[in-house]
C-alpha cells in the first residue's frame, strides 16, 4: 500500500463514522437510540440487515472458500428466503404490535422473567464470543498480509467502531452501514471485473476448467442418508438447517431484530427483509464465483508457495533451510509444469483436439496435485516453527491478489471496505448487546423507573463495557477453522433452543413458562453435547447446519413434555416482565 | 397478554404490483426457485 492507498482508506472510514455521528448528534429517548427514530425505509433496512450480517469475513473469507472449495457453499443460503418469509409473515407484526425494544422482551410477555433472562443470556453469551470474532477475523488477516501488528489493528478496529456506536446508537449504525455497503460493493464489483480482464483464458474455458477442478459443483442433490448428515453443505442440510439457522438469525437475535423494529411502517419494515430474502443468494454466489475466478487465475499466473506474508518470512527464517528449499523447487517445478500444459490444453481447445485436450488436461491436473502436495509440507514445515495464531491459507488468497494485482486507489478502497464491513456488523453487535443488557437485565432489576436520558446513559455505558470485553477476547482468539465457517458454527449451537423459545411462543397457547424454560436449557445442553461428542467420535460425527433444526426441535419436544407431564393447564401466569 | 396472529398492524398498505402480501411472499419462492436451478444447471453442465 503507498500514501495514496492510505489517505483513501483513512478518509473513508473516518468520513462515514463522522458522518453517523453528526446525522445523530443529540439524540436522547431510549427508543430512538436502540431501534432508530422510526422513519427508515424498506431499502435502508434491506441493506441495513444485508450489512449486519456480511461481516468483514464474508468478503475476506467467502472468496477463500470458493477457491477452496468451490460453490458449494452457496448451500449455507438456500433456507433464506423461506425463513425471511416466516419473519415478514408471522414475527415482525408482533414484534411491532407489541412495541418490544428487544425481542426477549416478547418471550418475558409471553411467558416469565426466568424465560426471557435465558433467552437474553444465551444470546448476551454467544454474540459476546461473535463480537470478538468480528474484530478478530479481519485483523489477523489484514495484519498478516500488512505485517501491521495484530494487537494494535484488533485495538484499533474496535476503538473506532464503538466510539461511532455510543456516540449515535442504532441509527447511526444503520446510516453509516448504507454508505459503508456503498463502498463494498463497488470495490468488490471492481475487484470482480479487473479479474476477469487478467484472466487469461476466455470465459468459456474459464469456466470448463474450473468445472475440471470442481469448483462448480453449487448444488448437492445426494440422497444418501450418511452423505447428507456429516457433509458440511448440501442442498438439504442447506435448505432445512439453513431455514433455521436463518430463522434463528434474523428472527430471534437482536442484532437483526433491532435493524428491521426501526422501520418506519410494518410495509417498510416487511420490504427490507424481502429486499434480504431476494438479493441474498445471487450476492453469495457472486463472492464465491470471484473465488473461483481467483482459483483459475492462480493456475496459470505464479502462486506464492504460502499467500499469508507473515508465514513466508517465518518459514524463510525458522525452517530448516534443505527441507525449504526442496518444498521450493518442487512447487515451482509443479507450478511451471502446470502452466505449461495448461497452455497446451487452450491451444487443443482452438483447434478442437479433444484427445489433445484431454490429456492435456490431466496432466495439468497431476501437475496441479503435486503443487499442492509441496503447499502441504510447507505448511508441516510452518507448523513445526509453531507460529502464533495465523488465519488459514485460503483466506489470504484474495486480499494478496489485491496487493499484487491491482492498483493503488483501488486497493486502499477495498481495504477501506473490508475495514467498513468489520465496523457494520461490530457496530450492529454491540449496540445489540448494549439495548439486551439495558432493556432485559439493568432496567428491570435496577432501574424500573428510570428515565430515557439516564438509560440512554446506561446503554452507552454496555456499549463501552461490550466493546472492550469483544477487544479483549479478541485479544486472547485462537482460529484454526475458516473464519466464516467458525462464525456459523458458534450461531448453530446457540440458537436453537432461543428459536424453539420463539416458535413455542408464536404458535403454542397452552406451554407455560416454567416448561418452556426448563426445555430449552435441556435442549441447550443436548445441543453441546451432542457437538462435544461429534468432536470425539467420528460416529457421532453431524454436519453443524443440522444443529439449528436438532436445537429448537427438542427445545419445543421437551417444553410439550414438562408441559404434558405438569397437565396443559391455563395458561401460566406466573412473575411477568 | 394479546395473542399472537399474523395478521399485519393497520400500518401496512401493501405492496403495488401485488395484490396481496401472498402474492409478494410467492414471488420470493419463485425467486429462490430460478436462483437454485440456474445453480444446479450449472453443476450438472459442468460434470
């Protein structure tokens, strides 16, 4: 990065923070500052709840995914729509009937306090480990491809996104998620076509070859009952464990539900989750292509043997340098072996040699295997030097085809985006966890009585406290999974049992409190032990998205039993909030 | 307590083009249908 890259992406973010807080200079109520002032539009809360989930890792890490693994992923989505559908539907009228300010809130109406504390303290619990990672994924990323220091980006990212969080509340992050949205897209649309202008092949054999590699295989249609349970992506797990896991999402936790409670009618409101629930997939499908994009390019422009800067220069220095050297001339050879046949196969396809190109083909493909059997013992090789914490292989490749492909502008730009991406979902989650903590524990054991401007303080005050606690763990993080995939899988395991709170709540008249309270902390507990389990025994082995189904199921199985077995009286009406 | 019903606030005048929020709802499950079999055109074209 040169001074123009940096002036780019410090006038960036700090022009958009300054302008979130100008915009809500002086707001005082307690409602404007958690949920807005009740006047945002169905496009600024579409791309508002679009903001709060597409963290910074969905566009460091999702193209690393594609070039990894392909399309597949896509999957993760498929349930979407049909959740946002339920949400519109069912959840948003009664969320604003009810003029809830979090969405425990309802659950401590519907049924007790104890049930409405759970709910808020499961979500208080998991957000809080989320928040860390939000901070967490883009700085270990950044900083190991910058060589800026982790800690000090960690400190930095996060000063930044609370002092805009506090000084404006939920309408701040919403204005300045528009515009920081605004930034991502046209970087990552710019990013995109540069690409595809580098690449060498046409689009036609572009995409033949990423299908040799099978990178496009997006939809798994397998039936095999064991194939469908322990693959991490298919079109079922996708679909049915997708649709909770969104349900979950963006009906029950309070960074979502705050985005879309400040809209100014139910019809905006209901258009910014439609908004989501159309744009969504094709928006994925778009970062995961350029992934793949990036796979194809790679196979014919030079690959670093490692694309994180800091496990270069560790290996370079800490490895034993005759081990290095022939992991370094076997990549190298594979590498040139590769893009020689590669060549030979563009030509065979002009002229449409089909045997030519077949055997062009796998040759390239063997070429490609012994490459990646060299990137292998490079990185047995990194291990051995035991590094701290590095974030894993693929998701580098993007941000160093940035630095090494295009120009300085364009770069502090989309640095500049992957920085605002961090700040929105950041921003969203720490004004979520300060209106939980405000509204669900401080007001109704401490201050029932106080008035906006006091908890308007108060909420500030969490949002500070949540902010360091998200720096400090971040402080103290440790991934060795892909950073998306690690995000959802932490959501699949709380989630759960809070939805099967919610959908007991919605379509059952006659489950009390106490029953309802005691299943979800039965289904919590068989949730993570059932992961526990999995962890150790291969048989027990179940691909996370099943969670977000398992988890309200027995949460709703065990609250009808307790409530069975205590007689279906009326309903309970015991200490309500 | 008032009880949970789907029916939306007064505040809700639907949306044009549409002639009822099923109507919005259906568009969305045709959305999603087009997007996955364009998807799974692609994988099955590229096997």
């Amino acid at each position: 990065m040169n001074a123009l890259d940096y002036l780019i992406l410090i006038g960036t973010l700090l022009g958009i923070a300054a302008y979130g807080m100008w915009r809500t200079r002086g707001r005082r109520d307690l409602r404007g500052y958690l949920s807005g002032d009740g006047t945002a539009g169905w496009f600024g809360i579409g791309l508002s709840v679009i903001a709060t989930q597409a963290s910074a890792t969905t566009f460091l890490s999702t193209p690393g995914q594609g070039y990894q693994g392909g399309l597949g992923f896509v999957q993760n989505y498929f349930g979407g729509p049909f959740a946002m559908i339920l949400i519109a539907a069912v959840f948003l009228p009664i969320f604003r009937r009810l003029k809830v300010l979090t969405a425990y809130e309802y659950l401590g109406q519907r049924f007790d306090r104890k049930t409405r504390l759970l709910a808020a303290g499961i979500f208080l619990t998991q957000r809080g480990l989320g928040a860390a990672l939000t901070i967490y994924a883009p700085a270990i990323v950044l900083s190991g491809v910058f060589g800026w220091p982790l800690n000090l980006t960690i400190v930095c990212t996060g000063l930044v996104c609370v002092a805009y969080t506090v000084a404006g509340g939920s309408d701040a992050v919403r204005l300045t998620q528009q515009w920081q949205l605004g930034v991502i897209f046209a970087a990552m649309a710019a990013a995109f076509f540069l690409l595809l202008a580098r690449l060498p092949a046409g689009l036609g054999d572009t995409f033949a070859l990423a299908g040799a590699f099978n990178k496009l295989q997006a939809v798994d249609l397998s039936t095999d009952a064991g194939h469908v349970l322990r693959e991490r992506y298919t079109f079922w797990s996708g679909t049915l464990g997708g649709f909770f896991l969104a349900l979950a999402y963006f009906g029950t936790d309070q960074s979502q539900v705050q985005r879309y409670l400040g809209g100014a009618s139910l019809r905006e409101s209901r258009l910014g989750l439609i908004f989501h629930a159309v744009c969504k997939i094709p928006m994925q499908f778009f970062i995961l292509l350029l992934g793949v994009l990036l796979f194809v390019f790679y196979q014919f422009e030079p690959a670093p043997l490692l694309f994180a800067r800091t496990s270069q220069e560790r290996l370079a220095q800490l490895a034993p340098p005759e081990k290095l050297k022939k992991v370094e001339a076997d990549f190298t050879a594979a590498q040139a072996a590769q893009t020689r046949e590669l060549q030979a196969w563009l030509a065979a396809r002009k002229s449409n040699d089909t045997t030519a190109a077949q055997a062009a083909l796998a040759a390239a493909q063997a070429a490609h295997d012994r490459g990646e059997a060299a990137r292998k013992d490079a990185t047995e090789l990194l291990k051995a030097t035991k590094p701290p914490t590095t974030a894993s292989e693929a998701d580098n490749v993007f941000i160093t085809f940035i630095l090494h492909y295009l120009p300085h502008g364009l770069i502090g730009l989309l640095v500049a985006a992957f920085f605002a991406a961090a700040l929105n979902s950041k921003a969203a989650e720490l004004s979520a966890l300060a209106s939980c903590s405000t509204v669900d524990f401080w007001r109704p054991f401490f201050a029932s009585g106080a008035n906006d401007a006091h908890s308007v303080l108060v909420s500030k005050g969490f949002t500070v406290f949540w902010g360091a606690v998200a720096i400090a763990a971040a402080l103290g993080a440790n991934l060795v999974e892909n950073i998306v995939q690690a995000a959802n899988i932490v959501g699949s395991l709380f989630y759960g049992p809070v939805l099967g709170l919610f959908l007991l709540a919605f379509f059952t008249k006659r489950v009390g409190g106490t029953a309802a309270f005691w299943g979800a902390v039965a289904a919590q507990a068989t949730v993570l032990a059932l992961y526990w389990a999995g962890e150790h025994y291969a048989a027990w082995k179940i691909g996370y998205l099943w969670f977000n189904l398992i988890g309200p199921m027995l949460c709703v199985g065990f609250s009808l039993l307790l409530q069975a077995a205590q007689g279906f009286a009326p309903r309970q009406t015991e200490e309500k909030t | 307590m008032p009880s949970p019903s789907p029916e939306p606030n007064d505040d809700d005048p639907g949306v044009p083009l549409f002639r009822s929020w099923c109507g919005v709802y259906a568009f969305v499950v045709a959305c999603f249908t087009v997007t996955v079999g364009l998807l799974a055109w692609l994988t099955f074209s590229s096997r």
